[in-house]
C-alpha cells in the first residue's frame, strides 16, 4: 500500500482530469464525474473515502494550511457518486503502480538511519536536516535565534540585510536590528524607508545564498549544549519531581547531573545575591508572593531578604507569615519559581548580576 506522505504527494500535485469516461487497463469503462477536478478536490475525495481509521496517518503529516485548504473543500462537494470514486481510486492505483513510488521524507529517514546508527547520531543529522521550523526561508528565519541571524547579517551588505529584514516578521526584525551595529542598523532603516518592490531574481538569489550559506550551518552555530537545556527543564520542576529526577540521575550518570546541578539556578541561588541585587528584587517582587516564598524557605534565606529590608518592612513581612498559617507546599514552590524567574528577568535586563550554584571565581579571597 502507498504510503501517507505518498498520498498527500501525488494528489496534490496531480493535474486536473478532464471530463468524460475512461477506459483502464481492464477495459471496462468507469463513469467519471461530470467536470475536472483539481489535485485538491482529488484529495479531498480520497480522504472522504479512507475514513477516519485509513486515513488518519495522512492527515497526521498535512500543515494546517492544507488541513484548513482540505476542509474547505471537502464541506463544497456536494454528492460525489460511487464510479467517480472508483474511477480515482483505480486512476490514482494506476498511478502508483506505474511508477514503483517510493517516498523519502524526514519521517522515513530518521526511522531508516536509526536501523544502522546511534540514537545521538541520528538526532544530529534530523536536526541539521529539519533546520527551523517554517514553510519556506522567510518562516525559517523568523525562527532563528536573533543574535545568530544578526551576527550573520553583519558582514553581509546593507541592502541584503534590508531585503532579508523586510521579509521576516517585525518584531523579529526589531530585535536584529537592536543588536546590529548602530550605524550599519541606521543604514538599513534609511534603505528599508526607501525600497520599493523588490525583483523576483533578485529575491531568489537572496534566498538561495541564505540557504547554501547559512542555513547549511546554522545547526552548528546555534545548537544548544545539552546540559544547559536540562538545567532550564530542571529550574521548572518543582521541589519534589527535582529531587527524585536528579537522584535518580545521579545513581545513572553522576557527571551529568553534577554539571546540571552547577548549571541549575535555584531559590537558594538568590541569597547569593549583592545587597544592591537582592533591594532591586525586593522592589519588583509582589510581597504576597515573597511571603508565600519565604514560609518555605530556610532561616537563613529568611534571615537574608529580611537584612536588606528595612526593619518596618521584615516586621510586616514576619507578622504576614505567621497570620497567613499553613500553606500548601505547591503553593511554596510556585512562588519561589517566580522569584527565581524575575530574579532572571532583571539579569536579562542588566539590572543585576546572578551567579551560579559553585561559582568559585566569585568568592571572596582573604
């Protein structure tokens, strides 16, 4: 049997029929419908006649323009009768027969390399392969990370820049531009304010040096370490799932979660904090929340928000805790989360400065 994406394939780029009767390889004449249909109407029937059972694994690989083309469609048919059903189904087996179809798509790859290579292998050359997410180069690199998209774009031409940002979304073209050179990224506003409609070859050409010259290396540039992103994962676990996951980590593989550790950034994190740091956050953080926090937290983090506030204000804070009584232990988590993240926030920002969980270098030597 032809393959889902075999399907999908060949009915959309399938040609109009022409009206009228045909004669298959048997002889026997099958009525057809009475006008042509496109590839699309040709799909929409197909899928009516596979059902939900048989056709589910086609529907799985359609984007959602196609499902949404698919539906429109499908719901202006009207009544299609039995022998122009037939007379697809033996035109379309016809088809496939002829030509031996194989199809090679990323699904049918991966489960082919996975036969012969490692697991860690094969997901090196999937993502090297899939590159980011879109449906044409436009997409793609509205989903590269900006500063990988700006530090390629720097040593390019300012009109290529131009032409590049005035295809991608705005606000991702914002945040290239921010981080571009001041004075090549004031060039290029000034030659995006003037740009009129740009030429389909020259738009090509744009495209196709986008693609052999950097989106075949982006996987290399951007990849992420593995570590660093278990660490984001872990930061979100709360209390409990943290604990089990990186003990049980540890009995498996001590090295790796002994470098997530160092890399995690925690509540207790914040009493590492700098006076000037820790009465930045207390200035943004919602007390409510702080005070949630901190009935969960040791004597000692207490002790280290308290000292940089005020002593009216660690007195209000002190009586807010003990009238509020018990407090869910989810509840604790979720605050800390939040004060780890704004903590996080105001470092993005430049506002303070965080350090790691073993942040030797930072240690004061006597």
């Amino acid at each position: 049997m032809a393959t889902a994406a075999a399907l999908v394939d060949a009915l959309f780029t399938r040609k109009p029929d022409k009206a009228g009767a045909s004669a298959p390889a048997s002889g026997k004449a099958i009525p057809r419908i009475n006008r042509a249909l496109n590839g699309t109407e040709r799909a929409s029937i197909l899928l009516l006649a596979l059902g939900e059972r048989h056709g589910a694994e086609v529907w799985k690989l359609l984007d959602d323009e196609e499902v949404r083309t698919l539906s429109l469609t499908m719901s202006s048919l009207g009544t299609i009768e039995s022998g122009a059903v037939e007379t697809l189904m033996v035109d379309f087996v016809g088809q496939m027969s002829a030509t031996g179809a194989l199809m090679g798509d990323s699904v049918a790859t991966e489960r082919l390399l996975q036969q012969f290579l490692p697991g860690e292998r094969v997901s090196t050359i999937m993502e090297e392969i899939r590159g980011p997410a879109g449906r044409n180069m436009w997409e793609k690199l509205s989903n590269v990370q900006e500063e990988v998209l700006a530090n390629y774009l720097k040593n390019e031409y300012p009109q290529t820049i131009a032409v590049v940002l005035s295809k991608i979304r705005p606000e991702h073209a914002a945040r290239v531009l921010s981080i571009l050179p001041e004075e090549l990224a004031l060039d290029v506003i000034n030659r995006m304010l003037r740009m009129e409609a740009i030429q389909k070859d020259v738009l090509e050409r744009v495209e196709q040096t986008l693609r052999t010259e950097f989106m075949s290396n982006l996987s290399q540039t951007s990849r992420r370490d593995s570590h660093e992103m278990m660490a984001d994962i872990f930061n979100n676990f709360d209390r409990q799932a943290e604990t089990r996951f990186l003990s049980a980590l540890e009995m498996a593989n001590r090295e790796s979660a002994e470098r997530i550790k160092t890399l995690m950034f925690t509540f207790d994190d914040l009493a590492r904090l700098d006076s000037a740091a820790a009465q930045t956050l207390l200035r943004t953080v919602d007390r409510g929340k702080l005070a949630i926090a901190l009935k969960g937290a040791s004597e000692a983090a207490r002790d280290y928000f308290k000292a940089n506030m005020s002593q009216r204000a660690a007195k209000l804070l002190d009586e807010e805790m003990e009238t509020m009584g018990p407090v869910r232990l989810r509840d604790v988590d979720e605050a800390q989360s939040a004060l780890v993240n704004l903590a996080k926030d105001l470092a993005a920002k430049g506002e303070i400065v965080i350090a790691k969980n073993n942040s030797n270098e930072d240690e004061l030597v006597y």
